[in-house]
C-alpha cells in the first residue's frame, strides 16, 4: 500500500537531491541554468 507519508518522504528525498546538486554550481551557472526555458529540461 503507498501512503500519503510516503509519498511525501519520497518528494522530500527529492527536494533535498535538488538543493544538493543546486549548491554544488557556482552562482553564476545557477543564474545561467534559472533562465534556460523549463520545457528545454529532460527527466
């Protein structure tokens, strides 16, 4: 069975990827990958 709990503790596990791999860029690559169009990123 697949809760709302877990649900939510899989978008956290994901979020926090996210930030991670965001804080490793330096603040210029993180400005530069902000203004890329979002249908341009594959998943």
């Amino acid at each position: 069975m697949y809760t709302i709990e877990m649900a939510y503790a899989r978008m956290r596990e994901l979020q926090d990827l996210a930030n991670r791999s965001r804080a490793h860029q330096s603040p210029t690559a993180a400005r530069k990958a902000g203004k890329k169009p979002r249908a341009a990123k594959k998943r």
